[in-house]
C-alpha cells in the first residue's frame, strides 16, 4: 500500500479512472453543481465502497457493473465497477444520469482488446434505426463490401457492425458518431477512400492500457491528478496525442520535414509531443519550440508544462520562443550589444531616401519591395539586386528600373550602418552566417508551429544552425491558414523538404457542419511557391453538430442584437462564458461587437480575428463581415501592383477562415448588407 493510501484510508488494488463521458458531463452541470460532484469525486478516490455515498447496483442497466452514487437530492454519478477498478463514467440529473446508464455499457474489444463505452445499439431511436434502413434502400451501403473482422479490427463492436455496413452518405456520420473514437474515425476514413489503421489486441493485461482506451481513461494516482483530470478540459489538444498521429512525432527524417493539415487535424500537438521526443532522447539535446507569435509561444509553454509534469527536466532541454526573440538572446550571447531599427524607422528612411532621389516609384512599392526581396534576401550591393531572380514578386523590372530603386535602399542601407544598426532581418542573417561555423550549435533540433507564416531570414538562421541534421528541422503548418508573410520557395533558403512533407486527414477540433462550409472559403488545392501542392480533399471529422448560421442585417444595430440573443442561446446551452468569443476584422468593428455582448448582459471575449489564430473556442461569432470591411478597403487601396492585390486578397479569404474555424461546436457569420464577397460565397454554396 502507498503512502498516500495509507493516509486516505484507501483499499490496495483498487484502481479509480475518469473517463472522457464523465468529463463532458460535469462540464454541463452549474457551477456550484460541478463543486459538489468534485467533493464526491475526492471522497470516490479516497475511498470508493465509501456508505456516504449511497452506492446501489442500477438494476436496469444492460451492464450489471453500473452503479450509482448520491452527489445530493438530484445530481447522480454512474460508476463502473468490475475487477478492482472503479470508473468514473458519467454525472447528471437523476433521470439523465440513469438513462444515460440504461443506454450504454464498459466492453473490453474482443479483436482490439481496448476499453470501449458502448452505446448499446438496441437503445437507438427506433427512428433513426428506421431512417438507416430506408436510407440503404435508395442509396448504395458505403461499407457493405467490408468483412466483420475487418470492421472488428476498426474498433467497431460486435452488435453495430451490421447497422455499419447498412451506413450511406446520408447516415455514416449518425451512425459513426454513436460508435468509440477509434471506429468513429475508422469508418470516415473508409468513406472517403483510405485504408484505416489496424488494430488488434496488445499485450497489455488491462484494457484501459491500451492505446486507443487511454484517450477516454485516465488512471488517477491521487488527489492531485483526479483534481488536475476534473479542473482541465480533458479534450485538451496539448494532451492528448491520437495514435495515428503517433507516426508523425516517433518518425525519423535524415533531412527537413513537415506535417501539413487545415485547421483542426492537430499539427501543434504533433509539434508539442515531437519536441518532447527530441529532447527524451538525449540528456545534451536541446530543443527549440517555436512559432510565429508571442501570446502562441506563451500557450505552447503552457501546454509543454502540463505535458512534461512528470518529466521536469525534459522540460528544461525544451525552448519555447518565438524566433525574433531567438535571435535577441543569441546575439546577446555571440554578438554583445546591438541596436535593431525598427520597421517604422526603416519606412521613415525609405521615404527620406525616395525624396532624396527623386524616384517617382509609388511609397508602397518601395516599403513592399524593400521587405519582401532587399531586406527579407539581405542584399547589399547593386549588382546582386540587378541579377537576384524575384522570389516572390510577380511584376517584371528593367535594368534601369532595378539602378533606380537601388539608389534608393543603398541610401537606406547606409543610414542604417552608419548609425551603428541591424535591421531584425539583416540580425538573423549575420546570426545564420555565424552559426554554420559553430562546433556545438545552441540548439541540437527546432520544431516549428505555425509554419506557413516563417519569414526569408527566420528560415535561413534555423537551416544554418540544424538544417545539415537528421531530425535537426521539423515544420507543422497549414497554408490555407497563411494570414501574416508572403510565400517564397523555401528550397531558395536551402531547406528542401521534398519527400519528407505529411499530411493529417482526420480534424478532431471542429465539427463536420463547421468545418465543410468552412472549407468553401478555400480550394481544393492550393499551390506552394516551390512548385508543391497542398490537397486539402479527403479530410473527415470526427463529430458533427449544429450547422453553422449565416445571417444578413440592414442596420448594424439590428446585428448587435441578434449576436446578442444568439450569445444568450449559447449560455443556455451550458456553454461557459471563456469557451465563446465574438471576432471582427478590425478596430472599427469593436464596438459592435460589444455592443452585442452588452445585450447578451454576458462576460464573453471579444477580439479580432488576427489574435485568435492558434486559438478554439466552443462558440464563435464572426460579426460585420461587411462588404467594406472584408477584404480590408485600407489593404486593397496600399496594393502596389496586381501581385500585391492577389495576395491580398488570398490572405483576407484565408483570414476569414481562420476565424470561422475557431468554433468547435457553434459557428455564426453575419455582415451589414452589402456582405463581403466570401461571405456572399458561404451563403451561395
């Protein structure tokens, strides 16, 4: 017996789990609900044949382990109890709670060997069980070809495997969603053309150590670990690592790679758990984790902490920062004291320069070409810039065109020198020469989130320091979520990641109505600069819900007050006030967004749509997507060139769908007419 169960006085072998139903169950309940369900939860660790808790068999239960325990008057838990092990299963009403009982049951897998919550399958609605079979009348059975044992080595239980086999396109996803996580997403895949991954039995003696189980079981060890499994929502990406993107993390690459995936399909927790990797496997490695903004870096830090709690000096091989604040530290350390000029006070130079010379060339052609190709390529000298291809620019430029501007930036170049400055790209790019002469590097491996908005000199200082290393470079990024830099090849920097770029089909974060008017917003394929292509086809999701609402008002005051009701809706619902949040596109559309949470009398976040990237919350309002404001009128008129302009608006389309696909489970979209044009698309298709 332990130390700790001595002291609470509990039984040796027994074990308490809390399993992922009972989570989502408590998050339902009020507040002062939840507070009196955690007491019994303590009292259920600490002692689980505990009399205070009133525990009786629930006769009714096709399961006979399914017991219940008195929270008070009305709040039930449902526990399971078989063999020495006690789970947590599901808390609610004392009619829903017993329901729920009377309609589900604990199996171990007979061909996978994992714990499974079954629901049981003659408990269906008699007309949804009616729908599927008048449905596979008139439609072709997508699975009907498939063998039992093949849907038995899915995951699939034994009593749903012919309702599977009926399932078309119109009841796969009901009837998928009735089924675990592992057949749930089995199946989708199957729909849409590939082979899922086998399972069969391991060796484990427990069904709850099983792969697939332990996403739904978490064996609690004290009144610390149960506390931390009630307190954090336990469908957390950081956590929790799905076994078919175990490949991903455990992979060994002799060169750069990176795993590619739309929003939702869990590329920052692949990210998360590869850096841990990297650094477990050697005392003396040391990883860098990091991604485009401070407040993602800060959550990334965050979410490592709770992933290596139990491994505090893992955590210390790991550094978590974005990658200007990368070349701070290292220049402090290799370079001493150096002075940044600042993007402003490079445009107050460049105008300076421009009126020094005379150049007609428009200001934001200068500032564009200044950031995208002399300052971003690190170019110091005529002769380089008259023969540099223009990586990135589409719009041609004659000799005499490309002295003219040269002129121009030699000026800004020499201001920038003779004060004794480094602009942050021109920083990175000193470090990047610098680094590949180094015996022992600052970091043996880097993993970067967010890839798709890496910069020119970013790129080109991490291939110096790690880009010669086996598994030195890993990227995880989605392009369609491009909103921050412009695309350049990457091969152009050295990094080459032809052969070694995977893709994540399966989105576990947003629902299957959220993400497929979503994926409107984008094509099919979108092309890379370096010739690649992104196939975002044949993405599926696991769940499905409320599809989303797209609405058109004529006054803004009329919308306020419709987001407002819908705010109300959502609280009603259960959903808690930190799990909505209202985005506009801009500071001007800020006060009609509190204009609606005013009404709603509600405490709900609001914040624009740049700032929520890398974020989700249960539900999101994207409001005034008006015509005027998406895309941006300031961005479309500071266009140099038609280059510019097409870029433009790709990154406000792709913007749009950043916001949309921040909702997990409720998504609502509204404009003052005339709407946006993307959002005319949503509305037509």
């Amino acid at each position: 017996m332990s130390v700790i169960s001595a002291l609470l006085g509990r039984r040796p072998g027994v074990t308490v789990l809390i399993a992922t139903s009972f989570t989502k169950s408590l998050a339902k309940l009020s507040g002062q609900e939840q507070a009196a369900v955690k007491v019994s939860a303590f009292d259920i660790q600490q002692y689980p044949d505990n009399p205070g808790l009133s525990l009786h068999r629930i006769d009714r239960c096709r399961d006979p382990d399914f017991w219940s325990a008195r929270v008070n008057k009305d709040i039930r838990m449902v526990l399971h109890k078989r063999d020495g092990d006690t789970v947590l299963m599901y808390v609610g009403h004392h009619d829903d709670a017993y329901d729920w009982a009377e309609r589900h049951r604990l199996d171990r897998h007979p061909t996978t060997g994992a714990a499974q919550i079954v629901e049981i399958r003659e408990t269906v609605e008699e007309i949804v069980v009616r729908r599927y079979v008048e449905e596979a009348v008139r439609k072709p059975a997508l699975l009907a070809t498939e063998s039992d044992d093949t849907l038995r080595s899915w995951g699939v239980p034994e009593d749903w495997l012919e309702t599977v086999k009926q399932a078309t396109d119109d009841t796969l996803l009901d009837t998928a969603s009735r089924l675990p996580d592992e057949a749930q997403e089995a199946l989708l895949a199957a729909a849409v053309g590939e082979r899922p991954v086998l399972r069969f039995a391991t060796q484990e003696a427990s069904g709850f150590n099983h792969p697939d189980a332990r996403r739904r079981f978490v064996i609690i060890g004290d009144e610390a670990e149960l506390a931390a499994a009630l307190d954090a929502p336990w469908d957390d990406w950081a956590i929790f690592l799905h076994p078919a993107q175990r490949e991903f993390v455990d992979r060994n690459f002799n060169g750069p790679a990176r795993v590619i995936g739309s929003a939702g399909t869990g590329k920052t927790v692949v990210a998360l758990h590869r850096a841990v990797r990297l650094a477990r496997e050697g005392a003396d490695n040391r990883v860098l984790l990091t991604t485009f903004s401070g407040d993602l870096a800060e959550g990334l830090s965050r979410n490592l902490d709770r992933l290596t709690g139990n491994g505090p000096d893992i955590a210390k091989q790991i550094t978590v920062a974005t990658l200007p604040d990368v070349a701070r530290r290292l220049a402090a350390q290799y370079l001493g004291d150096i002075k940044i000029c600042s993007d402003i006070e490079a445009i107050v130079l460049l105008k300076e320069a421009a009126a020094a010379e005379g150049t007609g060339v428009s200001q934001g052609f200068l500032i564009d070409e200044w950031r995208l190709v002399v300052d971003a390529w690190d170019i110091h000298d005529a002769d380089t810039y008259r023969d540099l291809p223009r990586l990135g620019r589409k719009v041609r430029m004659v000799s005499s065109r490309r002295d003219e501007l040269w002129r121009v930036f030699a000026r800004v170049r020499a201001a920038v020198e003779a004060d004794g400055e480094l602009t942050e790209a021109g920083l990175m790019h000193r470090l990047a020469h610098m680094m590949k002469d180094l015996h022992v590097p600052p970091f043996t491996n880097i993993v970067v989130d967010e890839a798709q908005d890496i910069s020119v000199p970013e790129l080109h200082l991490i291939a110096a320091i790690v880009g010669h290393r086996p598994n030195g470079l890993f990227f995880a990024g989605d392009i369609g979520q491009r909103i921050f830099r412009s695309p350049f090849p990457w091969k152009a920097v050295g990094v080459d990641i032809q052969g070694r770029s995977r893709s994540l089909k399966v989105n576990y974060r947003t629902s299957h109505q959220i993400r497929a008017k979503s994926d409107i917003l984008l094509p099919p394929r979108l092309l890379e600069a370096d010739g690649g292509e992104d196939n975002r086809l044949g993405v599926s999701s696991v769940f499905h819900g409320p599809p989303p609402e797209l609405l058109l008002f004529d006054r803004p005051e009329q919308e306020s007050a419709a987001v407002g009701v819908w705010i109300k809706d959502s609280l009603s619902e259960g959903f808690a006030p930190e799990t909505i949040v209202v985005l506009v596109r801009s500071d001007n559309e800020l006060p009609r967004a509190r204009a609606a949470i005013d009404l709603s009398g509600a405490s709900v976040r609001v914040a624009l749509m740049h700032d929520a990237k890398g974020r989700e919350f249960r539900a999101v309002a994207v409001m005034a997507c008006d015509a005027d404001v998406l895309p941006s009128e300031k961005r479309l008129v500071q266009a140099s060139d038609e280059r510019a302009l097409k870029e433009v608006y790709e990154s406000e389309r792709h913007l749009l769908y950043v916001a949309a696909t921040r909702a997990r489970e409720r998504l609502w979209l509204s404009a003052c007419k005339p709407a946006s044009e993307f959002l005319e698309d949503l509305l037509t298709t």
